[in-house]
C-alpha cells in the first residue's frame, strides 16, 4: 500500500497556516504557521524546512472568493503563491475553495473555550486543516 502526503495551505499576506494528513487516516491536523517576511515576501526557508521533514505527494491550497464566488485581491495573492510553491518543489497542487474557512476556524476555536480574540496562528493552521480536509472530503 502507498500512502500519500499532503500538506494545505491558508495563504495570508502575513502568515500562512499548514497542515498535513495522509491517504491512510484522511485525517488533517494544523502543523505550523509560517510568518512572512516585514517586506511582504513569501517565507520560503520557512516552508523548506517543513516540505523537508515530509515526503509530501500535493499540496492543496486555499483560495478565498467572495461570497458571491467572485475572485478578490487575496484570491489571486492566493493562486500566485500555489503556482510559486508548486514549481519551486515541484509537486502538483490543487486548488480548494476556502470560503469562510478562517471563519469556521474561528468558531470552533471559540467552542473549545480559546478566547475569541485567540492567537492568529492557531486560526490560521485550524483554518489550513479545515481547508485540507475539504479537500480530503470531496476527494
């Protein structure tokens, strides 16, 4: 049996959030959050460290529409940062519809009594793990 790796992505402008699961558990889990650099610029010695502890076999990245699905600013900030990180590992990707991932990241930090103004971090890698598992689901 082959057992694929997967890491997701909440791509944000100042930090992204990562997760990571597998085609045996199909289970998603937040691994880290990656802070960009002050100018803006993607951190990728962040994220090679990460894609380096992994045999990773895709990567799935958010990617935000409007609730109308119309394509917004971090939408295409969103796409840009899946083709750079696929071409740079060269390892294929997909595309999720991340719609209020962030929110429901929220929420469900909320109900498991974190403060509603809670760390960033653990909303972006719930809000990574959400979005992986999406993706997981209608796989």
């Amino acid at each position: 049996m082959n057992i694929e790796t997967y890491l997701g992505f909440d791509v944000g402008t100042k930090r992204t959030g990562v997760a990571i699961a597998n085609s045996l558990t199909q289970q998603a889990t937040g691994i880290e959050v990656v802070s960009h650099h002050k100018n803006g610029s993607t951190n990728w010695d962040a994220f090679d460290q990460i894609i380096m502890q992994h045999s990773i076999t895709l990567f799935i990245v958010g990617v935000p529409y409007d609730k109308e699905g119309k394509e917004q600013e971090m939408t295409f900030i969103a796409k840009s940062f899946a083709r750079k990180l696929s071409a740079r590992y060269n390892i294929s990707m997909v595309l999720v519809d991340e719609y209020l991932s962030s929110n429901e990241a929220k929420k469900q930090l909320k109900y498991n009594h974190h403060h509603k103004n809670a760390d960033r971090g653990e909303v972006d890698k719930l809000s990574a793990a959400l979005i992986l598992q999406t993706w997981l689901g209608d796989s």
